[in-house]
C-alpha cells in the first residue's frame, strides 16, 4: 500500500505520521512534537538550569584537570554548549571531535577558533580512511545512508574517552527525539542509552551488522565504533545529560548569539534558508539531504520550518512555500563525494535513485523569508569551498 495514503499531517506543523522518529497526534490533531514544544512556555527555566548546576557541582574534578567532555564539531551548537559548560556551569571541559572527512574549511576554521576562544583542550579521533570509505561505501548503497560513520563515531568517540580517562559526565546539546517529534517530556530528563543511539542515530545498523560475507568490511573496520561495555559505562558511572532538558533550548537564537559573542561563522547552503547549521560539512545539506528526501518525502528544510513554525516565528503557509522551494533544489559536491568514494558519476546517480520513492511533491519557484537576516551580512562571500579537508589544525 502507499503509504502517502495513510500518512495524517499535524494541524500546526508540517510533520505527518510518517516521520521516522515517530510521531502521534492527540484528539485535536496536534502532533506530540508540538505539544512537547508547549513545554517551553511553560516550564520554570531558572529552576531547571539550577537544578542542572547542582546535578553538575558533583562533577567537579578534584583530581584531574578535567569535569566534563564535551564532543564538539566546527558547526552550529558547539560554540553554545561549550560557552553554557564553561560561563554557566564553570566546569572544564576536555572537548573531544570525530573527523567526519567531509570537512569545510569553514568548518575547520570555526573548530580552531572555538578551541582557541575557549582556551580549552581538544582530543581528534581520525579512524583510518581506508575503513571510513568501506564502510560509507556499503551503507550508501544497502541503506542510502553515507553519515552511518559520522553518526556512528561521534556519538561513540565520548563515550570511550570517558572509559579511558575516566571522566563519567559527557554534555550533549538538544535530544532530537525531543526537540523533533517530543519523544519525551523535558521533564523527564532523559539521558544518553546506547539503545536510543542504536534505534535512532544509527537506524538500527549495529557495527557488526556491517561485517558479513558479501562485503569486505571486518572487525578490524569497525572495532572504533564500539560501545563501551555495560559493566565499564557502570564501573565508572558515566552518563550524557542533554542541555535542552534543562535550557530553553532555541538554535536559532542560540547561534546568532554565538555569532556575536565569538566571531562563530555561517555560511550559504545550497537546500535551506537557515546559514546557520551544518556549516562544517560538505554533505549533509546536500547528498545526505537529497537521500533523506528521497527516502522520507522530506528533507531538512522541513525540520528547520516546523522548528520556527513552534517558536512562532512563521506561519504554515509560508513554511510550505519554503519547503516547497529548497527541498527541489539541486544539492551540490556529489563529484566531490563520488571522487572520494571512488564511484564515478553515472554510477552514483544509479545508486541515489534506487532509493528515490514516489511522493508527492509541491514545487515553488520563489524564495520568501530573510531568515537571520541581520547575521546573512556577515557571511563571507570569498570563501569558496574546494575540496574536503582531511584534516585540519585551523588558523
Ligand atoms: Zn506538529
């Protein structure tokens, strides 16, 4: 059956039931991402970042340098977290970042001056490239997915550096499933599981899933993207607070902030109005965009829309017209992507549309918002974006 003809679409916002996090609508046809979204009206934040400051008090390190871990990456909410961890909560963090390779050098720069206006010390997992491309190589073609690596490594690399050395608090930013589809109440205070990282941020493609004997993908590919045990995440009590249970969590406010503050930049994206997000990578607004629209119906540009529609910050019908504008637009770099994975052109394309399903698309020809209107001046027009910077130790 096509599943267009089952899908309902929330009264307020552009999610429908089809979302792949999940998404339930109450008796008025008002999805639970909305109505979670209530709660940020509603709830006492001075109370709930008290409460955070004291939850994180006990983590002060008596012995070693460092509280907390914070992973970080040269795109938007780093420059947010690292400023609530240290101005706000006075801890010292160990920043810590996966090298996703699909690096801007925006990207890059925004990462060095981070650490530099920080002051503070970072850790790189750079996994070997050979097995990065296997591995993207496999899930792009059975799952249509070439983040699997970048997802996989980011939401791991805290987690082992905290095994190693022992720092039990990590601080993450926003829950997606929170913020996207209200998977839980703020108040319930969730935490980091390695289950939620399995079923929602690795789609439920375990590392070893990858190693079967129709690839060339083994152990030694994916050892790096292995969960610390059990009884090791208990040993040393390490647990992953997320900042959106306990800050009016609001990225676009947050990141123009951050613009002023400390010089974080933006740039022009190719599929959305917002400059702000995913600066720091080549791919994710535009080949991993074009394979979510393809698979899902939707692409970014939708989240970022229902995101503003809640705040209150545009109608529905402007946001459709928005939608309607970027989701069609042609994403750029896929040579460049194609020459990284050593896939020719032709084949590529092949590959995206084995993924494309059939829905129903509006098209809108004319772009109507000035989003962030006032921090789009800054943008600097003479950064052109080249090739994917492996590595990089920034300015
Ligand atoms: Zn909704």
């Amino acid at each position: 059956m096509n599943l267009e003809n089952k899908k309902l679409q929330c009264k307020k916002c552009l999610y429908d039931t089809n979302h792949p996090l999940g998404i339930l609508l109450d008796e008025h046809g008002i999805c639970s991402g909305c109505r979670i979204h209530e709660e940020k009206d509603t709830l006492d934040w001075k109370f709930r970042l008290d409460k955070l400051k004291k939850i994180t008090s006990r983590y002060k390190s008596k012995k070693s340098n460092y509280d907390v871990i914070v992973p970080v990456n040269g795109s938007h909410d780093s420059y947010f977290i690292v400023h609530v961890v240290k101005n706000l909560l006075n801890l010292n963090p160990l920043l810590v970042c996966y090298n996703k390779y699909y690096n801007t050098s925006l990207g890059i720069h925004n990462l060095a001056n981070l650490i530099t206006k920080f002051n503070s010390d970072i850790l790189f997992k750079n996994v070997n490239i050979k097995s990065v491309k296997k591995i993207t190589k496999y899930t792009l073609v059975k799952y249509g997915n070439i983040y699997w690596h970048c997802l996989a490594g980011s939401t791991v690399f805290p987690v082992q550096v905290a095994e190693k050395f022992k720092i039990p608090l990590i601080i993450w930013g926003a829950h997606q499933g929170i913020e996207q589809v209200g998977m839980f109440s703020y108040k319930n205070e969730v935490e980091m599981t390695k289950r939620y990282r399995l079923n929602h941020d690795l789609f439920s493609v375990d590392p070893l899933d990858l190693v079967t004997p129709y690839n060339n993908i083994t152990e030694e590919d994916i050892f790096q993207y292995i969960y610390p045990s059990f009884e090791s995440i208990n040993t040393i009590g390490i647990r992953g607070l997320y900042l959106n249970n306990f800050i009016r969590w609001d990225p676009k406010i947050q990141n123009e902030k951050m613009i002023k503050m400390y010089n974080f930049k933006n740039n022009i994206h190719s599929r959305t109005f917002d400059n702000h997000e995913y600066v720091d990578c080549f791919n994710y607004m535009n080949i991993h965009d074009l394979l979510k629209y393809y698979k899902f119906g939707y692409s970014k540009v939708t989240d970022q829309v229902v995101r503003e529609i809640r705040f209150g910050r545009i109608s529905k019908k402007k946001a459709e017209l928005l939608v309607a504008y970027y989701q069609n637009q042609t994403p750029k770099y896929l040579g460049l992507f194609g020459e990284f994975l050593g896939i020719n052109n032709q084949s590529l394309q092949y590959i995206l549309s084995s993924f494309k399903k059939n829905f129903k698309i509006k098209k809108n020809d004319k772009p109507i918002i000035n989003f962030s209107k006032k921090f789009t001046k800054n943008i600097d027009k003479n950064i052109v974006e080249k090739q994917y910077i492996l590595f990089g130790k920034g300015a």
